[in-house]
C-alpha cells in the first residue's frame, strides 16, 4: 500500500492535519481565466488570498486587486466595439462606447489597490514558482512568504514601459499564465529577480532581497537592453509604487 504524502503549506508551513487541502487553489485567479492549479496550499491561506481584510474599508483582497486590474488590461487592449461593454464587469472601471470614455469609479483607492496588487504578484510568484520546481517551501523566499501572506515587510517591483505592446495571442489572453523557463528560475538564483510577464506586460520582482540589493542595477540593464523598445525615448523600467504610472486602462491606445 502507498501511504499518501502529507502535504505542508507553502506559505504557513502547517501539515495535515493541522490545516485541511480541500479548496482548489488557482495559480492566476479563476476569474481572470487562470486554469493552474498548485497543491500545497492550505484552505487557510488560499481563503486569505481570496478574502478582504476585515475592518479596512475600501482594502480588496489580493486575487481582486489582482483580476481587476489584469482584466481590465485585457479588455482596453482590444479594438473596442459596440459590444465590448457587454462582456465587461468590473468593480472599479465603466466603458461607454458611445464616447469611448472609461471611468474609473470612485471606490477605486490607488493607494490601497497598488499595496495588494504587489503582494498579489508575490502570491503568483511562488504558487507558480512551485508548480514548476516543487520547491515552493525553500526558505529563501521566506521575505516573500512575509510579504504576500503576511503583510510585513516591503518588496520592490519595477515596471518595464513601452510604446509599444505585443499583444499575445487571443488564446493565451481567455486563459492566462505565467511563464516559467529555465532562464528565469536561474535569474533567480543568479540575481534574486523574476520577470514577471503577463499579457504583454513585464514586472520585474525582488524575490530574493539580499541577492537583488547587490545585482539590481546590472539585471535591470540586462533586461532593458531586451525588453525595452526605443521609440519616443521615454520608454524603460522603473520602480512601481502607484497603480497609476501603470497605463492599465490602455488609454494610450485607445484615445
């Protein structure tokens, strides 16, 4: 007879049967069309990422900060039509085709979106980071366990802005997932970094601090020498800390 593995939470290291495994948890939200699934991670913490927090009015959980605004980059990136609206919900944002006006709505707190977004980041990040490598408890991502599921600490994120966005193909923007090679998981371990892409987008994150304090500036040229598109000379990669130096609306485009 096998005996069945015990299984041991990710992010707060409790086991069976201290902690029960019974919820599915989604690498991207299942909202936003994430189709992955990772084990290892309780109902605890999967119920924490998906659930505001409690007495922080206007605070959205992770997974919606999340799926709001990746939905929202996903819909404005399209050609909008007559129809768009009608394939569009969300909790911050309205459209009118009419004048091809987006709103943002008024319970839309940049503050507090951008602060659970980058954690939301995190989330992703080692969730995917164990579906590839199974090694999602190694304990030099204890500062992203800290920041994603604790809320202690601060993480860096840096955003690369282009001009131009490749958009990936209509498949991949109903199911979205985030790569993982072998080059990025030795970026990793090399400079304490990950590229985050997603839906033409690269967020670059600090997942391993002490190796990102040291080689920081020369992975961030290495990625702008390949990512960076040069057109109107105001395009490169700087530290993101306001939801609202992110075009996420695509209004760039859609004007």
């Amino acid at each position: 007879m096998i005996k069945k593995k015990k299984k041991t939470c990710i992010w707060c290291g409790k086991s069976e049967p201290e902690v029960e495994f019974n919820t599915i948890a989604h690498i991207l939200p299942h909202a936003l069309g994430g189709q992955e699934i990772v084990d290892d991670v309780c109902d605890d913490c999967n119920h924490y990422f998906g659930t505001a927090p409690k007495g922080r009015q206007g605070v959205p959980c992770m997974d919606h900060a999340f799926k709001e605004i990746f939905g929202a980059i996903r819909m404005f990136s399209k050609n909008l039509s007559s129809e768009s609206y009608k394939n569009f919900s969300s909790s911050y944002f309205t459209y009118r085709h009419s004048n091809h006006l987006i709103k943002i709505k008024n319970n839309f707190n940049s503050k507090y979106v951008t602060h659970q977004f980058k954690r939301g980041l995190y989330e992703v990040f080692l969730q995917k980071y164990h579906l590839e490598t199974g090694d999602g408890h190694n304990r030099i991502f204890q500062a992203v366990r800290d920041f994603a599921r604790y809320d202690k600490g601060e993480l860096r994120v840096f955003y690369g802005f282009n001009n131009i966005i490749l958009s990936p193909d209509e498949n991949y923007m109903k199911h979205p997932y985030l790569p993982m090679g072998e080059k990025l998981r030795e970026d990793i371990t090399k400079y304490g970094m990950f590229d985050f892409w997603i839906m033409g987008h690269h967020f670059y994150l600090e997942v391993i601090p002490i190796l990102a304090n040291v080689y920081l500036d020369h992975y961030l040229q290495e990625q702008a020498n390949n990512t960076i598109i040069r057109i109107k000379n105001n395009e490169g990669i700087y530290e993101f800390n306001d939801m609202m130096q992110i075009d996420f609306l695509m209004q760039r485009f859609n004007s």
